[in-house]
C-alpha cells in the first residue's frame, strides 16, 4: 500500500517539475535546508543514476512543499521566478552532498512550471480554497490525522486520498493534479510533513534506519551470539511460513487470473467483434501510458491518446477502482458496449485485461479517438465556445437523440446509459457527436417493468426519481438529454451559482420561456443566426424533457420527432412544485406506482 502512495505521488508530481531558468532576484519561500540534514536514504543517488533515484528527489522536494503549505496556506509558488529560486538552492544542496552534477538535469527534463495555476485543481489555490470545496472534515483529514506510520493508517490514508481526489475531479473533470494536492494536505496540513511516518508513507520518501541501540553493547559475547541465534531460528521459521503463504497466493491469484483471461476471450470477445489487445501494444501506443498522452480523467478511469502500430489514432481507458469492480462486471461492461454499431454512437474497438506482482491488476478499453474533444470542452471554455454555430449545435443534438432512439428501441434488451452529459458526448474532427462512456450503462429485462437499483451518475443530470428513489426508466436518460440541450442552446452550466445561491438551468429556462421571452435563452453568438422558431422549438422540447414529473417527458422517440417537426409540441405544463415539497413527493410515487399507463406501457426499469 505504501508502495502505491509513492508510485501515485511520483506519477503525478512528476508533472510539476521547476523551471530550471537562471535565478533572479525574487527569494524562493521554501529552506531547503533540511535537504543537507534530515536522514533521508542518499543511497540511490550515489550510483549511476536512476528512476529511484528521480523518485526519491520529487519526494524529497514535497517534503519543502508540504511545509511551504502548512507555513503559507498556499498550494503552489507564487510565481515562475520563484520557482527558479527554488530550483537553483534545490540544486546547490545537492551539491553540497557531493551529488552528480548531472543528476538534476537527468531527473528533470519537464520545464513545467510549478506555480499557481487555478486550472490545477478544481480552481484551489488555498486551504481556504480546499475546505470550500471538500469541506472542513473531509476523510483525509479522519483517516490521516494523528498518523502513526503504520501500514494499516497508511493504507487508509492512501485510499481516503483516492475518495478525496474523485470528489475534486467531479467539480472539474478536467483537473490532472488534485491527487498531488491531497498528498500535500495530508502531509503538511493534517501532519508536520517533517515527521518521519508522515514523510516516509504520505510523502514516499526513503529514510535511513535508525542506529543499533547503545544498550545492546553491554551484552556478553556468549549473550549477544545466544540472542543472534535464537532470533535468527525464529526469524527464519517465519519467513519460511510467510514465503510459503504468499508463493500459495501468488500461484493462486495467477491461476484465477488466467482463468478469467481464458473464459473472458472465449465467451465475450468473439461474440462482441471487440480486438484483444496486450498491454505491451497499448504502453508503446501510449508511450508507455506517459503524462503527456493523458487527455482526460474522472472518478472511473483515465484516458490516454495512442498511436498503434498501423498509425491509427485511438482512446485508451484504464479502468480505476477495481477494488471493488469486479472482473464480472468488466466483462459486461465489454459485453454491452460491443453490442453497440451505431453511427451515433462510439463503439469499442477492443480491450485488455492484464495483472502482474509490480503493477496488479489493469483492465483497459480501447475506442476511436475523437480529435475535438467532449462537447463540454466547446460549452465551457469562453475561447472555444464560439466555435459552435447554430447549424453544429442543431446537428449534435439530433445526433445524441438519434444515438439514444438506438439504444433504447433499436436493440434488444434495451440499453439505458444512465450518464449522459456534455463530458460523455465526444466530437469527430468534422464536430459530429457520438454518445460515449457507457460504463454505468444498464440492459432491460425482457417482461420486467420494475426495478430499484444503485444510483449512479452526475449530479445536476440525475431525473428526480431516480436522484430520490433508484427508479431508473427509459426517461431517466431522457431527463438528462434535456438538461443537455439546455445546456447547448444557452451556452450555460447545469447549475449556476452567485451570492451563495444557486438555480438549475431547468428553473432558470421555464421561468424565461413562461415570461414570454425565449430569445433570451438563446446563447448570444446564436441569438441572430438561426431561424427563431426552429430555436424556440428546440428550447421548449429541452424544456420538456428534462421536467420534474416522469408522466410529462416524452420518450426519446417522441422528442425526436417533436425537434424534427414531425410532431406537435404539447403546451408546457404549469411550474412544479420544489423537489422537497411533499406533495411533489406524494405525486412521484403515485406516477411510479402507476408505470402501467399509456406513458409506461413499453417501459422497462432496470
């Protein structure tokens, strides 16, 4: 566990590695002083220099960043020219230690400045920063706190890191650096970052063991020789027992994994045409799944840019929290998602599933790459946003609802995404939208028209009654597209907040619509470049798609063919009442009790 702390820390430390420019007159905050006398182990970076070495000296300089942290409330240095500050004291230590000149070049070719960037990590510069966003008691601070270096608080700390850093993803998807901020916080907030337990398990830095104990002098020769023997008999018994339990694990663990490997390429793959890659073939196209291919990251995986062989441009997802991911539930992710050949729709190409004693077990998904990114990147970004004309933003979301007409009565058992938002809409290098990421997606079952499930999604695109009550239908997805087309067509976020209240773009919109004014949802850039009716009509059957009560969305089909004009738009009904009302309550479980009408007749809940 202790292991995977420093692996996480020196992957993404990595990517901040100082400005090696010449120093100027701005002090660097950080003394790194302690570098010349805290008993850190220098004995990699005497030999021919190496990755443990590179390891050991980023570990070294989160031990100044830590305590930088704890001192200022700042995350980062305040500027590029401290940086180099920091970076030429951080070199003449060294130097002091006798160590290779050429060490520092070797270990930090990333010019990468280090320093304070609000695109970091969901926007925190500060611990005021931090506690906004995760709060005053977070798990790190239950699970770091009082650290006593043991491996079972280590691990715990370890994975509260990981729940932390999921929640700060979540706020911004686009974050790549807030599991280094949980380290730091864990380390110099929670903990002293100079204590030998927090810089050792937090911060991952190898100490040099303490010296033999004075008292141990005074035994007798024949004392200490009876000591060594009887400890050495005993420690040798041990380590026997334990090598033999951890062969008998290993041996077993390999078959169970090249059992799964053997039923998974028998029984899924040459049912779902999906390709069966091997790892050595996704770490060369990913340049061995380096930083710099990274193109995107959330709760559930990491996507990298490769390059195969034959010069084909592809996505590759590792699969995260495979704790408590199964390998059944893997392979019928792969089994639903290789069902799906649509034009609308990303497909898989292939996937892997490998595990080995240094890196475990790995499940990756390989799709088309996408080169213009997820809608969000064009809704959120000011500097990109203009991009989309009103002719793109129309043909996107005919193409998320002729993607999701699909899945939900082109194939049988439907299939029910359950995520749809602008992060999982991808755009081809000619802006056509395809739904993707169908890793919370559920199937129907044939004759069931009832079931509480696990909820799960994106806040802000949840309906109300699977949000409230775990009741997923067909027009759970529905809601979300609706919310997804309000999105498009005003240019706004799902939720927007000022002077510490906030209003969901459905309420922001009915208000809009009901007051007569339509235009004014219109996103400024469009406002006067496309037909106004053709843009009420798509706003009002955002409008309805994404209302409260399940009984007033169309299907999927219905609100196709509604922006199609193919059929009328029935008028909007009266404002709901809020989601905490009783009486809103009362009448969601009447509907669902009720799922048999003329609304649900061909519905499915899975």
């Amino acid at each position: 566990m202790a292991n995977a702390f420093i692996f996480f820390f020196f992957i993404v430390f990595t990517i901040f590695s100082f400005d090696s420019a010449n120093s100027s007159s701005s002090s660097c905050p950080i003394d790194f002083s302690y570098v010349e006398t805290y008993p850190w182990n220098t004995s990699s970076c005497h030999h021919p220099i190496d990755k443990t070495c590179c390891q050991t000296l980023l570990s070294l300089i989160g031990l100044g960043l830590a305590q930088h942290l704890k001192e200022t409330s700042m995350f980062q240095l305040p500027n590029a020219t401290a940086a180099s500050s920091c970076w030429n004291e951080f070199q003449s230590k060294l130097a002091a230690l006798s160590m290779n000149s050429s060490l520092v070049p070797f270990c930090f070719r990333n010019s990468t400045q280090f320093v304070a960037n609000t695109s970091s990590c969901a926007g925190i510069l500060t611990t005021k920063d931090w506690t906004q966003k995760v709060g005053p008691a977070s798990q790190l601070d239950i699970a770091c706190n009082n650290f006593s270096g043991s491996l079972t608080q280590c691990g715990s700390c370890l994975d509260a890191g990981n729940k932390v850093t999921s929640q700060l993803v979540s706020l911004d998807p686009n974050s790549t650096k807030c599991f280094y901020f949980s380290v730091l916080y864990a380390a110099g907030v929670i903990n002293d970052p100079k204590d030998a337990s927090t810089a050792a398990c937090i911060l991952g830095l190898p100490l040099v063991r303490s010296g033999t104990n004075k008292s141990s002098s005074q035994l007798s020769n024949r004392s200490l020789i009876r000591l060594v023997v009887g400890l050495s008999g005993s420690l040798v018994g041990v380590l026997l027992a334990c090598g033999a339990i951890i062969l008998y694990r290993k041996r077993k663990r390999k078959a169970l994994h090249q059992q799964f490997v053997s039923s998974f390429k028998s029984s899924v793959l040459p049912n779902s045409g999906a390709k069966w890659f091997h790892v050595s073939e996704l770490e060369r196209a990913t340049n061995g799944f380096s930083q710099k291919n990274m193109i995107g990251q959330g709760a559930y995986g990491i996507v990298y840019k490769g390059i195969l062989s034959d010069g084909t441009s592809v996505a590759v997802k590792q699969v995260l929290d495979l704790d408590s991911k199964c390998d059944q539930d893997f392979s019928n992710e792969v089994e639903i998602i290789s069902k799906i050949r649509h034009r609308d729709l990303l497909s898989l190409r292939g996937c892997c599933v490998a595990s080995d004693n240094l890196k475990g077990k790995r499940r990756f998904l390989v799709y088309d790459f996408m080169s213009n990114g997820s809608l969000s990147d064009h809704l959120s970004n000011s500097l990109t946003r203009n991009r989309l004309t009103w002719p793109q933003r129309k043909k996107i979301i005919l193409d998320v609802a002729r993607g999701l007409v699909y899945l939900h009565y082109g194939l049988k058992p439907a299939i029910y995404h359950r995520d749809i938002k602008p992060t999982n809409i991808l755009l081809d290098s000619e802006l056509k939208a395809r739904v993707a990421d169908f890793g919370l997606a559920k199937q129907s079952l044939e004759g069931q028209s009832h079931l509480t499930t696990r909820v799960a999604g994106t806040h802000g695109y949840l309906a109300p009654e699977y949000a409230l009550y775990g009741q997923l239908t067909e027009k759970s997805d529905v809601y979300s597209f609706g919310i997804v087309m309000l999105e498009i067509m005003s240019g706004r976020k799902v939720l927007e907040t000022s002077n510490s209240s906030f209003m969901l773009i459905t309420d922001w919109a009915w208000m809009v619509a009901k007051s007569g004014k339509v235009e004014e949802i219109f996103d400024e850039f469009i406002r006067k470049e496309g037909p106004k009716g053709v843009m009420e009509r798509y706003v009002q059957v955002g409008i309805l798609c994404a209302h409260v009560m399940v009984a007033f969305r169309p299907t999927i089909a219905e609100a196709l063919k509604m922006l199609e004009g193919d059929i009328d738009i029935p008028k909007l009904p009266e404002r709901p009442l809020p989601l905490s009302h009783e009486s809103f309550r009362s009448s969601l479980r009447h509907t669902l009790s009720t799922s048999s009408s003329s609304n649900f007749t061909n519905i499915s809940i899975v």
